[in-house]
C-alpha cells in the first residue's frame, strides 16, 4: 500500500462546501438548520384588508371580479310542448264559444249580434298590434345578440370585410341615440382608413358605446342609490323586496332602452330570466361574504345604523343587477372600454363614510 506524501498529510481537513458564481442565479447553500419555530397565539387588532387592496379606500380595487353575464341558450322542453298545445285548445275552446255568443246574440237581435262582431274585429286588431309589438321587441333584442356575435367573429378576421358590415350595423341600430351622432360621423370618415378588423372593432365601441356605458353608470347609480334609501327606512322587510324588485324591472328596461333593445312584454320577461339565472348560478344574488367582510373589517356596524348598512348591501345587489343587464344588453363586449365592477359604485352609495380619494 502506498503512503500518502507528506505534504497531503499536513494539510488541515475541511469540510466540503457549496460556491455559487457571481451569474449563477442559485442561492447559496448552507450547513445551518433553521430551527423549528414553535406555534404561538397573536394578541391585538386583526387586519382584515391592507389600504393598498381595500375598495373603500381605492374604488379602483373591485371586490371580487363579476362574471360576465349572457343570455340563456332556448331549448325545447316538454313544459313548452305542453303549454302550447294547450293553448291552442284554450283558443280553440274561446272560439267556439264566441261563435256561439254570437249566433246567440243575433237570434235575439241584429243590432245586438253587429256590436258583437265590431267588439270582437276590434279585440282582434288589438291582439294582432300587441303580437307585432312583442314581435319586434324580441327581433331587436336579438339583433342586439347577433351584432355581438358578429364582432366576437370578426375580431379574429384578417380581411376587414365583416368588421365593417358589423359598424353598419351597429350604426344602424344606434342611429336613434343622438349621443352616437358624433360617433356614427367619425366611423363614416374613417371608414376607407382602417383595414384592420380588431382597431375598426374597437374605434366602433370607444365611438358609439362610450356615451351609452356614461349613461348606463348614472342609471345604475341613481337606482342603487333609491334602492339603498328606500331599505333604510322602510319598516317591513316585504316592503324592502317588492321595492327592490320593482327597481330592478325598470333598471333593467332602461338598460336595454339605453342600448337600442327597447324590449315588449315578452322580451322584458326574458331579459329579467336571463339575469337572475345569471345572478342565480354565480352566486351574486346576495352580493357576496368578501363585501360583508370589508364592512365588518372596517367597524362601519359601529359608524352607521343597522338598517343603513342593509340599504348600502340592496343597493350594492341591485348594481350587480344593473352590471348583469349591461352584458346582456350591450352589443359590444367590453373590450377598448374598461367594464364597470361594483368597486366603481361603494363611493356612491356611501359618500360620508367611503373617501373618494383616488376616484376618476
């Protein structure tokens, strides 16, 4: 066996170690053991919300971003089937007896049977006038869909063909808003200058829509500020829901007036489904446990009435409402224009308590 030379053997021993270089971006490694730190209590005040991310101190930060609402898909079920077949029957039955009434009436007296037939010729007319109103009203509202399909489509086009039947089209629906009219003009000068699809698309909604989404702000507001007042100081609870309720129809109707829609009967019945099932399916109908927290969080049960904080909470629900029936009844999704959220809307509702610094 050979022995180790002399000068190895003097040498001290050292334990091996790690060397980082100066670009390596690894951390350097070291022997020592952190040592286990036990669990312990914390005494004192907890902060629920830092100042940075509250929004009642900047109005900017949503609570929690809200789903974009859209419309159920129509299908055929058998409760459809059913109801329509016996609704022919039903009519079939009414006219039946009409007829009979009115061969009754003329055995009696001619004079009797004529007023008959001039009652029924005009209950008939009025059917057919009220049948082409929920008609068209249901034809807007779905052009309002179509048009937004449209531009989802046409966004992804390279050629700039569809991007600009969709302004076409959008103009025309619009052209009754005289808030669009200096929009309609600059998308008719620029309309040979912009080839691509995507900024044509966009150049049409910060044209046309941004007067219309100002509006529907001052609706929202103006109806969660009624909302918040008239549950602060009502004194039954049912009075409270069927003002709510109440509200929520007209803000809905507004909404869908504000954007061209101008919905009948039949259509309202349908955008106010389409909403609370929206409503219904991401658990926004009571506004959400973050926004409780952030009142509780910042002692305003201690600042304000009990009856006061749940008129600011309806008044918060209806802005949801308010934000659920722009998705649906805009027709353009927000994309050049930053889409409302229910941190734009707490200042409003509470302007002595939330400070408006940092609002634009």
């Amino acid at each position: 066996m050979s022995k180790p030379a002399s000068g190895d053997s003097d040498r001290p021993s050292r334990t091996p170690a790690a060397f980082a270089y100066e670009d390596d971006p690894r951390p350097v490694e070291t022997d020592r053991k952190q040592e286990a730190r036990k669990p312990a209590s914390f005494g004192g005040e907890i902060v629920l919300t830092s100042d940075e991310d509250d929004p009642f101190i900047n109005s900017d930060k949503d609570i929690a971003p809200l789903p974009v609402a859209g419309p159920r898909k129509r299908r055929t079920s058998f409760a459809k089937i059913a109801l329509t077949a016996f609704g022919v029957l039903l009519s079939l039955a009414f006219g039946l007896w009409t007829d009979s009434l009115i061969r009754d009436l003329f055995s009696r007296a001619d004079w009797l049977g004529y007023t008959a037939l001039a009652a029924l010729a005009i209950g008939i007319l009025a059917v057919v006038a009220i049948v082409i109103r929920e008609t068209a009203g249901i034809m807007r509202l779905a052009a309002v869909q179509t048009i937004k399909a449209e531009a989802e489509a046409a966004v992804l086009e390279t050629k700039p063909a569809k991007a600009r039947a969709l302004v076409k089209s959008l103009s025309s629906l619009l052209a009754g808003k005289p808030e669009t009219a200096k929009g309609r003009a600059t998308l008719k000068a620029a309309e040979g200058d912009i080839i691509d699809a995507p900024h044509l698309v966009a150049l049409a909604e910060r044209e046309l829509l941004a007067p219309l989404d100002r509006q529907a702000r001052a609706l929202i507001v103006n109806s969660s500020k009624r909302v918040s007042i008239v549950t602060a100081v009502s004194p039954r609870a049912i009075v409270d829901l069927l003002y709510v309720l109440f509200e929520a129809s007209r803000l809905i109707r507004a909404m869908a007036e504000l954007y061209g829609g101008r919905p009948g009967t039949l259509g309202m019945i349908r955008l106010m489904r389409d909403v609370l099932a929206h409503l219904a399916v991401t658990g926004s109908i009571a506004v959400g446990d973050s926004l409780v927290q952030q009142v509780l969080g910042h002692g305003l049960a201690s600042k304000l009435s009990a009856r006061f904080g749940e008129g600011i909470i309806n008044g918060l629900m209806t802005a949801r409402i308010g934000i659920a029936a722009m998705d649906l009844c805009r027709p353009l999704a927000f994309r050049a224009l930053k889409r409302p959220g229910i941190g734009d809307f707490i200042g409003d509702l509470a302007p002595s308590v939330v400070p408006r610094t940092g609002r634009k």
